[in-house]
C-alpha cells in the first residue's frame, strides 16, 4: 500500500500489507485511514503507520469514519465498531449484508443491501 503525492510525484508513506487482507476498500478521515480487507481491518494513521488491527471472523462489507475515533463497519451478520485501541463491539445484528455509506443526520444512515 502506498501514499503517494500526484503532484510532487513522490511517495510519502508505503505499509507492507499480506497478500491474504485482500484489501477491498479504503476509507479515508483526516487523521485516520481504515483499510477493509475480507476478514481484516486495519487502521492506519495518515503516515501508513499501524494504529490497530482487528480480524474478523466473517467478511467486511463495508465502513465508514463517524468521527475521528469511530469507525462502523458492517459484516455479514453484524453492524459494528472499532475504536483506535482495538476495541469493537456488536451494535446491532442485520439480516442481510448491509452497506454502509455514510450518516445522514444524527440517527439517520444511509446503506443499500
């Protein structure tokens, strides 16, 4: 995985990921970055470095920043969090896969299935 500068034509920060994460999707925050995997997650700071890494038992869908600190994600039973220290917790259970795309108000989120 590599951060590079399209601008100054640079490299600015570069993780050695395994080939097994099969990395699906990045999202972006300003301090942080997640990097969604089969059954990885890993959180990143904005220089590549490891904050946390979480290993889930069922595939990642999907996930977003809610603030710099907390991240959702959605598995294929589970809607859930992870936090900078590693923690995660199960909010709620889904009957189908969910995608989570971004939140819409204060307790509106928009998905699709």
């Amino acid at each position: 995985m590599l951060k590079y500068d399209l601008k100054g034509g640079k490299v600015l920060g570069q993780l050695e990921v395994e080939k097994d994460a099969n990395i699906r999707q990045v999202v972006l925050e300003k301090e942080h970055i997640a990097l969604c995997g089969r059954n990885v997650l890993i959180i990143t700071n904005q220089e590549l470095e490891v904050v946390c890494t979480v290993t889930e038992k069922f595939s990642i869908k999907s996930a977003f920043w809610e603030r710099e600190n907390l991240l959702f994600y959605t598995t294929k039973n589970h809607w859930k969090y992870a936090l900078l220290n590693g923690e995660t917790g199960v909010m709620k259970n889904i009957d189908e896969p969910m995608h989570l795309v971004r939140k819409m108000g204060d307790r509106k989120f928009l998905a699709f299935n």
